[in-house]
C-alpha cells in the first residue's frame, strides 16, 4: 500500500489507485478508510463501474448497507451482471434481517421502562447490527 500512496503523490487525481487502495484496505479490514479511498475514486471517475462496485462493497463490509444498494445502482447504467444481482441479493437479505432486529429492539425498548435498561437496548441494537453485516459477509466467504 506504501507504493501506492507514494504513486498518489505524483498522480492525486488517479481513479485507479483510490479503488487498489480500497481494495488493499478491505483485505486488512479497515473498512472505514476503504470508504473513504472508494469513495475518492468514484469522485474522481463517476461513470466507473468497477469503482462504484468496490465502494458498494466497501460500504457493505463497514455495515452501510442501503449505501451500498445505492452504489450498485450506479453501476453500469443500470444493467446488471450475476455478480452484481448476487451482491444486491446479499445486501437485500441483510436489510431484511436488519430490519427484523430493529424491530426486535424497539418492542423490547417499548416494554422497558428504566432508563438504564433503555439505554442498554439501545446500544445493543445498535452494535448488533454492524455485528450481524460483518458475520454475515464473513460466513458467505465474500
């Protein structure tokens, strides 16, 4: 990744180099600055394809999953590759469970009426669902 850093001190306005590094990123699990890198790139070259496909992922591996439904969306005017259904099948199955454990939480919460224990639930719920995007992703091998 150092090389290509490097590489972005000569050439900052390369599409390329902010999609490797965010690929690069993913691979180390730091999604957060992988966003951001496939972010870039996407700025940079907003009519890529293979950019807005690692920003969805990037955005799926960091638990933004109606983010990265959006970046798919931007994908290749709009025709999509078994590649591209099968991500937008995952994170539509995601979203669906997502919604599922929201659901859970706010009953609990509207059962609950301590404020400590609200507060707990909500936190839990929360972290549950960067938990669920993670584990998920991790057991489909992608």
């Amino acid at each position: 990744m150092g090389r290509w850093h490097e590489a972005l001190v000569v050439d900052p306005n390369n599409a390329t180099l902010y999609e490797l590094l965010a690929q690069a990123s993913m691979a180390v699990y730091e999604d957060f600055q992988a966003v951001q890198f496939a972010r870039k790139a996407t700025l940079l070259a907003p009519t890529w394809s293979d950019g807005f496909l690692t920003l969805a992922r990037c955005q799926l591996n960091f638990g933004e999953l109606t983010l990265a439904l959006e970046a798919l969306d931007q994908l290749n005017g709009g025709v999509e590759t078994q590649t591209i259904q099968d991500d937008r099948r995952d994170i539509e199955v995601l979203l669906a469970k997502q919604k599922q454990v929201l659901n859970q939480r706010d009953d609990e919460a509207a059962k609950e009426v301590e404020a400590d224990k609200l507060q707990v639930i909500s936190c839990f719920k929360h972290l549950s669902l960067r938990a669920k995007a993670i584990e998920d992703m991790s057991t489909s091998g992608k």
